[in-house]
C-alpha cells in the first residue's frame, strides 16, 4: 500500500506511516530550528489551516474584497486620467514573452528619432 501523510497542518509533530500502520517518518518540534518552527507557523497562517470553516469563509471573503477594491481603485484612477485628457494607452500584447508595447502608431517626427516601428509579434489573442 502506499504510504499516507498527515499534512502539517499544526504547530505540533508530525508523523507519516505507511500502509500497514508502520511508522515512516516523524517530524518533532522539539528537534527543529527556531527558523522551522517559525516556517511553520507561517504556513498555518498563509494557508488558513486554523479555526476551520469560518477562518476559510473569511479568508476568501477579504480575499474578494481586496480584489473589488483594487479592481474599484484602478477604475477610478483611469477615469480621473481620461477627464484630465491623458487617456491611457492601449497596448498589444501577444502570447510570446516580449513585452508589451503600445499599440497607437507612433508620429512620423518620432519615427525620425528612434527609427522605424519594430515588426508586429504574432496575433492570434
């Protein structure tokens, strides 16, 4: 059988065993470092391995609310830029890993100062 490990979900000790109930692996919190000790509670708290249910529910009710406001936040900012008459530009991108570039023509007194436009990347978005 194939051996089953309890994740470390706790600031406890760990242990793994295999199918039969033998005993592969323990981790014990009295042999670890300050720094893996501090490791692990940090993943308890990242991963919201605590409190159960209502720690999850919160956690991605912030997590939804964060990205309302960021999302309300950039809303905002570009609207206040396009009432001031500094639109922002528009971009092309592709699936290549060349960085985007804008997408407006440049003007010809520009392409006299930097040279002609780069040759478009591949389109298929």
């Amino acid at each position: 059988m194939q051996a089953q490990s309890l994740p470390a979900r706790s600031l406890g000790d760990g242990f793994t065993f295999d199918g039969q109930g033998e005993l592969i692996h323990q981790a014990r919190v009295e042999g670890s470092t300050l720094g893996e000790q501090i490791l692990g509670v940090l993943g308890v708290l990242h991963f919201g391995w605590f409190g159960g249910w209502p720690i999850k529910v919160a956690y991605g009710l912030l997590g939804a609310g964060l990205t309302a406001v960021t999302a309300s936040g950039v809303a905002i900012w570009l609207a206040r830029r396009r009432d001031k008459g500094r639109p922002a530009p528009r971009w092309a991108c592709s699936r290549s890993s060349a960085p985007c570039r804008p997408a407006s023509p440049r003007s010809p007194a520009d392409r006299r100062r930097r040279g002609p436009d780069p040759p478009p990347g591949p389109q298929g978005w």
